[in-house]
C-alpha cells in the first residue's frame, strides 16, 4: 500500500492508493471505501495517466480531490467521478523554474 487518506467528513470513507508499478501494472490504483473497509470502488478514470502516488481530499469541499500521479497533478470536482488534469506551470510559480535565481 502506497497511501492511505481518512476522509475528513465521514468516520467510515477513506481512501488508498496502490502502487503496483514495480510488477509492470503502471495504471493508476485509488480507491474509496464508505463501509469501514468492507467494500471499495475504484476512482480511476481514462482520464489518468501514470500510477498514482498519493491522494489527497479538500478540508472544507468534501467532493473536491487531488491526486499526485507519475505524471502529473489530477483535480476532482465530484469525488473521483471523473479528473483534470492541472496545466498550470507550477515549478515557475514555486520558484524552481528558469526564472529563478
């Protein structure tokens, strides 16, 4: 197991992401429960790309993700019905850019 994220909202939901990269499974492995661990739903979409690192749930919108991949930032709007992924020059604007000095 890579990450585990509580939820913030309900006692019972969490989340995991799995990486199973190393075994040459490089889709992305989230997941959600709402049962205490019972039973799990997968959150991946076509959407994504590379395997998933770490997951991590808005503390104020409970429908609002964010997902670290390989390859990149994902945004959830509808708690993991469907992704965006962020476009944004982040390492520019973080200081770490051919900007900075």
């Amino acid at each position: 197991m890579a990450f585990i994220e509580p939820s913030r909202f309900e006692a019972a939901e969490a989340f995991v992401v799995l990486d199973d990269h190393r075994r040459s499974n490089f889709a992305p492995l989230i997941f959600r429960t709402r049962d205490w661990g019972r039973t799990w739903n997968s959150l991946a979409t076509p959407d994504l790309r590379g395997w998933a690192l770490a997951l991590v749930q808005d503390p104020v919108r409970r429908e609002l993700l964010f997902l670290g991949t390989e390859l990149g930032l994902y945004v959830s709007l509808d708690a993991g019905g469907s992704w965006l992924a962020v476009h944004a020059r982040l390492a520019d604007r973080l200081g770490d850019g051919p900007g900075a000095p």
